[in-house]
C-alpha cells in the first residue's frame, strides 16, 4: 500500500513539476453558430477527449480552449440541445480560428465514442458494438444501482439478489465475463460471486458506454463478453468553479439518495470533490415486503490534476461503502415470510432502516492516476491502479459474527502509445498488467483459499481510414498465473499453481453508405482464465443455498464472435438492427447431479445442501438487436428497444443457465414547450419480457410479463443563469407480481427443495428527483 502510494505521488510532482514550467501555452479560438441563421450559439459545449478539455461558447457562440499542445490531430466534437452533434478531426499545427456550424435536428446525433477504441473515435467510425447512456438516462429513470440503471439498453440486462445488489448481463455472458471500467482501471471486486455487486458511485457517472462482444485485445482476460465503461465528466472549463447538487426518494422502499459535487479549473490545475449517500428500507413486492432487503451506500471522491500543453494528468481517489441486509426465505403454513424463531415480520420491522443481521458490509477503496503525455509526434496513455476491497458477511455484532471476510489488495497498471497517423494508418501498441494479492479465510466460514494472481499482456493495433470506410486489425498476447495457498480447518484447501497464455485477435471495418447509412462488421477471439472460486471452491456458499467444489484443471475459455449491424439516422429517425454468433470452446459453468452433503452449523444444526461442480462444455450464444426512435415532430419521441439471446450447450444440446428473456421495450415521450422551461416531457412506456422456457435442468420457466411506467420532468429556469430539474418517474404502475428470469429470489433459485419460497420482484416504485447545478465562477 505504502509503496503504491508512494509511487504515485512521486510519479504525479515530476507532471506537477514539468508543467509548472511550461511556456507558450497554446490557445484555440472559434466560434459554434446556426446553420440557418447563422447566428452564435450561446452555451454548446466543445470538447476533446483525449486531451479531458472542454469549453463552453458565451453569448455571441465564441469559445477559447485553452493549455493545448501545439501540434497533434485530435477529434474535438460539438453539441448543444436540440441539434446535432458534430465531430471533427483538427490538426492543432494549423488550427486557424475554428468554425463549427450545427443543424438543428430534433434528433440530436451520436456521441464520441472511447471504449474500445485506442483513442476516441466517431461510433459510425468505430467497429465494435457500442451503446451510449448520458446523465439524464441514468438519473431520471426509476433505478436502485448503477447497474440497474443500464439495464435498459438492448443486449444489457442484470442479475440481481433483491434491490440491492445487480451483476451486468452482456448478451448473456456475465461474472467474470464482463469487464466494468471506471476511472479508466478494471474494477476487482469479487466478481464471481452470484450475490457480489459493483462496488461504484451512481452518481458519479456522467454517461457510460457499453461495449457488447469480445474485448479481449484491449482489456486481456475477463473483457469476453463486453465492457462497461463508466466515464466521469470532463473537467470544467479553465477558469471556472461549478458544481452540482441532486437528490431523490423512491416510494417502494424509502430509497433516498443525494449527492454533493465541486470542481474547478485554475489554468489547468484542475480539482473535483464529490460526496453521495443512499438509504433504504425494505422493498415490497406486490403482495408483501421483503426482510432485511434494506441497504446503505456512502461514497466519497476526489480528483487532483493538470491539463498543459504536453498534455495531462489526472489523480482519482476513492472510497465506496455499503451495507446490504440478507434474508434467507422462510415461510410458514399461512404463506408468510418468517424470522428464524418462526414469527412473521410487522410493517415497523420492514420500515427499519437500521439493518439486521445477517448482513454484508463491504468496502472498496481506489487510487488510479490517468495521464495522457504527448511524446515526439505520438502520446503515450498510462494509467497506474490500486484497489483495496473488503467483503464482511456477518451474522451477528462483534468479531464472533465474522462469517466471511474476503480481503483483495489489487495493483494494476495500462500503457498505450499511439503513432501519429500517416496517411489514414493509425498504430497503437500497449502493454498491462495487474498482481491481485487475496486473503480470504480469516472468518469463520473459508469458501475460497487466499491466493495470488498476476498478469500481463501485449497488443498491437492498427486502423486506417478512408473516406467513407475504416478498417482495423490487432492481435494480444496474454499470461496469467494463478497460485491458490493451502489452508487446513473448518474448510480444507490444496496448494496449487495454474499457468494460462493466451492469443487473441480482432478485425473490424465500417462502412458509410451515406452521411444517413452506416454499416459496421467486427470478428474477435477472446478469452477467459478460470477466476478463484471455479478453481478452488471447497464449502458452502450460502447466499446461493448450494456445496461448490472447484476444479484446477479447469481450461481458459476461447470465445470467436462475429457481429454485424446496420445504422440509419436522419433528423426524424434512428434505427439500427444487428446480430451476433458467438461460439465458446471450455465454457465453465457448474452442474449438480442431485447429490447433497450435510454440513453442521455452530449450534449443531445439521442441513442439507446440494452439490455443484464446476465443469466445462462448448457453448453457442446468438441472439439479435435492435432499436427504432421516431421523432417525427418536435413534441413526439417513440423509442423502441428489442433485444434477443438464445445459449445452447453444444454437447448436451440443453440450454444454458441465467439467459435472459427477451424484451421489447416502448415509450412514447411528449415534448411541449413551456414559457420559463426546457427539456419538458410525459412518457408512458412498456415493457414486454418474453417467457423464457430455454432454461438449464436445474432453473425453472418464467412466464412473460408486462410493466407499465410512466414519468414526467422539466428543467426551470431560475434568474438568468440558474436551471433546475425536476423529474418523477414511476415504475411498474399496475404493481405487477412477476418472477424475472435472472432475479435470484424467483422459485427454485435459493431452493430446488420448496419453489414456493419464490419471491416476487419489486412492485409499484416511483422516484422524485431534484438536480441543480451551480456555477459559483464563471
């Protein structure tokens, strides 16, 4: 810990230094007007990711950017609401004064796009297959998590334990076959387990991009079925001091959440603060509450750095914390749910905010330094991680309740050097790594032994682009070696010692048919190295009611997929249909042959729990997408989302397990516009979900079901400068009782022994909300 601080401290004085004595700064001037009238845009925003600059016009549409380098091609884009968003590739050697002439487009256009890419790129430019979700999408739909928030894109879906806790879904492949990414470092936390969430601020997302299919060339192992990259804001503007204050409650379970931002920008040293919380009680389903569903969440964040002309450097820091209530369903001969000495639960105990026992508390700490060096006529990307996570289940107050401690100290480290571009050909090579150092049998139960995990890979990347088309090819190479330590007690753990290595390779091209028509193919090899728990298992896992017994000579799954999809997009339409077939050589999934083992607990009560083993067969996944948004006057926005999976076992030609259902969602969205407000609307939506009977031998069908929402918001405008949102959402309407396919709670999933302890998901919910940014120097 002291070493890695060190480190980055040391590392961050010698940017501190550098730049301290930077001379002829460069400055960028220009101006963003209307097309049509050309006149100034007061208030777009102009941007360049690769450098983390932005700046804002002022009345008469005129801007300055400031502290840039002075040479390099970089892609800046332009947006501003109600039109659409513009990007262009500047050369810095001979920018001239820039002029970005919008058109207004009741569709506002697609967005930069970075994951996925070595440096940022247009999506109609970019091969793989990736979805965007601004702020505003994720705030101001009903949602307990980050997780929960995105699962509403076409393709994402989640597994969840009750409100509380959600694992992303990728075109149903997820665990350790997802990979989430914020502050630009591969979050660790425990992944493989079924009731482990992600350890991440909400609030502190400003839009996030989905990429769906393999990203091993990028990201190495784990990245097999897509990434989750979860993107800050930019800093604010040079010379500006802003921030922002939001707050909501959500009705279901009393879920409160606020969160407090600061950040400023002083010629390029830039800062940011941010403290969030969120409580709830227990959440209702629509014909009873859950025990002990409740949970807390604290946040704190912090953002040190400079932007100069060689370019940036950026300091995160971090502290996430969260205590989840658990409840293991017990009914008794009226159907009620009941605590351990047989009495139902009253409302008094289900309004309690204060959680009992059993319990998870978890705590995940991060440093990542994220830094961009222009180097000769390339850049050279780093960025340095370390990560501290702490999962306690406990059973009772004190040490004595100890039930469980996993305890993982992550170091990690991500290099890229981009070429300068030659004639449309753009080289990129990289190199990461990361040394995972575990300790997880110090509590009362050992589920996995303590172990040791390092890593490294190397890629290479080129892409070239021509008019209309792109082409790109890569290839990795990846080593990892796993060391599990022996541990003799209540559980009894083997030493053992796994090398993997691993090639993979990906090509990828696009096409623009026109400025309306975009066609994008990808073909990749990923892979993926057996985690923890599928190697090394020995014991109860007792969140998910089963015995895990582990298998070393697990082999690293080997996943090829193609994908392919079509875009079209013009000022009153978007739609984009695709399809995916991924094959999996050695999927590893556990299996039970209705075998049980009786396990004592500390009062000497015997129970029986069903037997699984990890195993390994060949998989098939393919499934379509698609998404239609019809805007065909200014006040109506029609969206619609479908999306399909279907999974087979290619030996045993059954299906796969925790394959999502597929959904068809609508909402149509009215639009007005109200003197002394903007970005006015009502929606009602639906969402379809699909019986899924396409299940493995030990799930049980689920029944298609309908949901109706609803929501309405406006933004005011307060003075002359002030704008305030004000938004409810309502989710599940009618409160529907209805069974998701992926909720752990549903019959046969906690229980093969008595399906009726099927637990509904949640009921009626609906979200208030109050976003307010301020701007205390402009």
């Amino acid at each position: 810990m002291k070493r890695i601080q060190l480190f980055l401290a040391v590392l961050l004085s010698f940017f501190i230094f550098s730049g301290s004595f930077a001379a002829d700064v460069a400055e960028i001037t220009g101006k963003v007007t209307d097309a049509k009238s050309q006149s100034g845009l007061a208030g777009a925003t102009i941007s360049i990711p690769d450098l983390r600059i932005s700046a804002i016009t002022d009345s008469n549409g005129e801007f300055t950017l400031k502290n840039l380098p002075a040479s390099g091609r970089f892609l800046v884009q332009v947006s501003y609401v109600g039109y659409r968003s513009l990007t262009q590739v500047i050369d810095f050697a001979r920018p001239g004064i820039l002029s970005f002439t919008l058109q207004a487009s009741v569709i506002e256009g697609r967005e930069v796009i970075i994951t996925g890419s070595a440096s940022s790129s247009d999506k109609r430019k970019n091969s793989t297959s990736v979805s965007s979700l601004t702020k505003a999408q994720l705030l101001y739909h009903p949602s307990t998590n980050l997780i929960d928030a995105i699962s509403r894109v076409p393709g994402v879906s989640q597994i969840t334990t009750g409100a509380g806790i959600s694992k992303p879904v990728i075109r149903g492949l997820s665990y350790n076959r997802v990979v989430t990414v914020s502050d630009g470092v591969k979050q660790q936390g425990q992944q493989w387990g079924d009731e482990h969430g992600i350890e991440i601020n909400q609030y502190s997302a400003d839009h996030i991009e989905v990429l769906k299919g393999p990203a091993s060339l990028m990201y190495g192992s784990d990245a097999l079925g897509g990434v989750i990259n979860i993107l800050d804001g930019l800093p604010a503007p040079d010379g500006t001091l802003r921030g922002e204050f939001l707050t909501n409650y959500a009705t279901n379970n009393g879920l409160t959440g606020s969160s407090l931002m600061l950040q400023g920008n002083e010629n390029g040293l830039i800062y940011k603060v941010r403290g969030s919380y969120k409580n709830a009680y227990s959440y209702q389903t629509a014909t009873e509450y859950v025990p002990n569903s409740g949970f807390n969440e604290t946040n704190f964040e912090g953002q040190i750095g400079l932007n100069k002309k060689w370019g940036y450097a950026h300091l995160n820091a971090s502290s996430f914390r969260t205590n989840i209530g658990f409840y293991e369903p017990a009914r008794n001969e009226s159907g009620q749910l009941i605590d351990e000495a047989g009495n139902a639960f009253t409302e008094e105990q289900n309004k309690d905010r204060t959680l009992a026992f059993p319990k998870q508390d978890v705590r995940h700490y991060k440093i990542a330094l994220n830094s961009n060096i222009l180097l000769g006529s390339g850049s050279l990307r780093t960025i340095l991680g370390y990560q501290h996570n702490q999962r306690r289940e406990l059973e009772a107050a004190g040490t004595d309740g100890l039930a469980l401690f996993l305890n993982s100290h992550t170091y990690s480290y991500d290099l890229k050097y981009s070429f300068k571009e030659m004639e449309g050909w753009a080289p990129v090579i990289g190199l990461s790594g990361e040394f995972i150092h575990s300790l997880n049998t110090t509590g009362a139960e050992q589920l996995i032994p303590d172990y040791d995990s390092q890593a490294f890979g190397g890629f290479a990347f080129i892409k070239k682009t021509w008019n209309n088309d792109t082409f790109n090819a890569g290839a990795r190479f990846d080593y990892r070696k796993m060391t599990g330590k022996a541990f003799s007690g209540d559980a009894e753990f083997n030493a053992f010692t796994n090398d993997f290595s691993h090639i993979t390779g990906a090509l990828g091209y696009t096409h623009e048919f026109s400025d309306a028509l975009s066609f994008k193919a990808n073909a990749g090899s990923a892979f993926r190295a057996p985690n923890i728990a599928e190697l090394s298992s020995n014991g109860v896992h007792e969140g998910v009611f089963r015995y895990e017994i582990g298998n070393t000579g697990l082999k690293p799954e080997q996943s090829y997929q193609f994908d392919a999809s079509f875009d079209y997009q013009n000022q009153y339409l978007s739609a984009s249909i695709g399809g995916f077939a991924n094959i999996i050589d050695n999927f590893i999934y556990y299996s039970t042959d209705g075998t049980t083992t009786p396990v004592e607990d500390e009062e000497g009560n015997t129970q029986d729990y069903p037997v699984y083993n990890f195993v390994q067969d060949n998989a098939f996944l393919r499934g379509v997408e698609a998404s239609l948004t019809l805007h065909p006057v200014s006040f109506i926005h029609f969206e619609n989302g479908f999306s399909y999976t279907r999974a087979t076992n290619r030996a045993t030609k059954k299906s796969l397990p925790f394959i999502p259902a597929a959904t068809l969602r609508n909402e149509l969205r009215f639009e007005p516009k109200i003197a002394g407000t903007s970005n006015s609307y009502l929606s009602v939506g639906i969402d379809n979900f699909f019986k899924q009977s396409k299940i493995d031998s030990f799930e049980q069908t689920t029944g298609g079901y309908t949901l109706l929402n609803a929501a309405i918001g406006t933004t005011l405008r307060i003075g002359k400068t002030q704008d305030i949102t004000i938004y409810a959402a309502g989710k599940n309407l009618l409160d529907k009782a209805y069974y998701d396919h992926l909720s752990r709670f549903k019959p046969g999933r906690l229980s093969d022994e008595d399906p009726s302890l099927g637990i509904y998901n949640q009921g009626r919910n609906i979200t208030f909300g109050v976003n307010i940014p301020f701007s205390l120097k402009k």
